[in-house]
C-alpha cells in the first residue's frame, strides 16, 4: 500500500533529529504492508477512524483512505494528541 505523508507531516519530520528521522522512514516502510502491520492502534473519540504507531517516545499518526495510508502527523509523544 502506499505511504503519503500531509503537508503537516512533512513539515514535522524535516525538525526532527535525523536519527529520529530514519527510524520514522523505517515506520512509513512498515505501514505499506498494511493491514499486517503490528503495533498499530486505532484512536478513539475525535480521533476516530485514524490510527497511531510508535517507535521510542515519537508517534504517527495516520488515516487508510482510498487505497493508501495517509500519514497525517509524526512528533513527540509529549502533546502529540492536543
């Protein structure tokens, strides 16, 4: 399947540091093997309908739509959510 990253999400994995940064490249490869990936959970409430996926401290958040995984934003966990 394939990966899109959103405007947002671009925008954030650029001010990442790089290692953080190539562990996320390794994350988006994961995600085109969608729905067999693991670790992926859905969001609940206004979240509904998209999912998350970590790797250390740093969260993806991402959305199936049409044949591909949207991935709509990556950053810290610290206030990842608000």
């Amino acid at each position: 399947m394939e990966v899109v990253l959103g405007e947002e999400a671009q925008e954030e994995l650029i001010h990442l540091p790089p290692s953080v940064n190539a562990r996320m490249l390794e994350v988006f490869k994961r995600l085109e093997s969608w729905p067999s990936v693991s670790g992926a959970k859905a969001l609940k409430g206004d979240l509904s309908g998209q999912y998350r996926i970590r790797t250390g401290d740093y969260r993806i958040r991402f959305k199936v739509e049409q044949g591909r995984i949207l991935v709509l934003q990556v950053g810290h966990r610290d206030g990842f959510y608000e």
